[in-house]
C-alpha cells in the first residue's frame, strides 16, 4: 500500500468514529429553528439510539442498522462542502463532472470506513464543553468530549448554516481533519503530478478495497 493510502486510511479510521455519531433524524433536519448546537445534540441522541437498540445487540440486521446510519449521515454531513474544502484550491481546476465524481467517491470511502470502526463506540455519549460562532452567526464551533473505546476524546465540529445545520470539518485532539486530508491530496497532486481523474480513482478503489475488507470480517 502506497504511503498516501496509509496515511488516508490512517486519518479516514479517525474520522470514522465521528461520521458514525454525527447523524440527524429527517425530523431534526426539518427544522431550520435549531441552532447548531442544539441540531447536534438532536443528531447524536438519534444515533445513540439506534446503536443501543435492541434489535442489533446481537449483530443480527447487521446490514439493516449500517444502512440505517448511512442514510442518517446523508443528511447531517456535507459531502460537497468537506470535498471542496479538503481538495483547496484546486477543487476550481475540477469541472463539475470531476467534482461529483469525487465527492461521491469520497463519501462512498468514509462510509465503507467507519463500518468497522463502530464497534468500538462504548454508548457512554457525549459531554458538550461549549461553542463558538463566527461575527455573522452562520458558522459554529461545537466542542465536546467523546466517549470512545473507553477513551475521552476531545473532538469539535464545526457546523455551517445552509437551508440546515450541517457538518463541514471535525476537529479531533486539535487536528483539523479538513486541513489534514487537504495537506495529503496537495502533495499527491503536486509531487507526483496526480491530476483530478487519477485522484478520484485512487479514492474509489480504496472504497472498495475496506467495502471488501469488511465483508471478508462478517
């Protein structure tokens, strides 16, 4: 494996865990009254919930729970707006085509990612610390502590106000995940002369190697 994969996955196992807890009911979503703190804490009891159901204790429905939890991410997390912001400013020099291409791709990576990784979320929940907006109120720094693997994590999310709150960088230990990805796909692109399609198909094979990978450990 190529030392860039190993860093992505690396960083992508990190990031994991946070996708899995950053999920909102499409009744949250609805309301654009929340404020952002709120539309999280909203998000996280309703993955919480559906972690300590049940019906999935056993690791029975096992497909039924994941695909549930995609769909709940679908709606919280901002695939486009974390592409753009991750790829920089060569995101401009993508064509549109290029850009849905690889957000999707990219989505398809963190979800195949954090399959694995929820098994090691210990549903002790989250301590919220605080939050900071920006001067006109549309961005918000939501810190917490999360309880993983019996670790507290400090993990922050920062939120930007569309029609809904929505996720568009996670800060873990003081690392923003946003501007590590962005470090890693600047030096493949500039150092080894990647362009556009040849990054979107290393994204898209590496989805496929963890969906394998997983299936491989059920």
């Amino acid at each position: 494996m190529c030392p860039f994969l190993r860093v992505l996955r690396t960083a992508l196992g990190v990031f994991a865990l946070c996708t899995v807890l950053l999920a909102a009911s499409t009744d949250a979503l609805a309301s654009s009254e929340l404020d952002a703190k709120a539309t999280l804490k909203q998000s996280l009891d309703s993955v919480f919930a559906t972690l300590n159901n049940p019906r999935y204790s056993d690791g029975a429905n096992r497909e039924e729970l994941l695909d549930t939890i995609e769909d709940i991410i679908g709606h919280i997390f901002d695939y486009d707006e974390f592409s753009a912001r991750t790829v920089g400013k060569k995101w401009r020099s993508f064509n549109p085509d290029q850009q849905k291409r690889f957000s999707k791709a990219f989505a398809d990576l963190l979800r195949a990612t954090y399959i694995e990784r929820i098994k090691g979320y210990s549903g002790n929940g989250v301590v919220y610390l605080g939050e900071r907006a920006s001067t006109k109120g549309d961005k918000v720094e939501v810190q917490t502590h999360l309880d993983y693997e019996g670790k507290s994590v400090p993990v922050d999310y920062r939120m930007l106000q569309k029609d809904h709150w929505v996720i568009y960088d996670v800060i873990i230990e003081g690392v923003s995940l946003v501007k590590n990805y962005r470090t890693q796909f600047h030096e493949l692109m500039s150092d080894n002369n990647t362009d556009a399609e040849a990054l979107i198909t290393i994204v898209q094979s590496r989805a496929a190697e963890v969906r394998k990978l997983n299936q491989k450990s059920e």
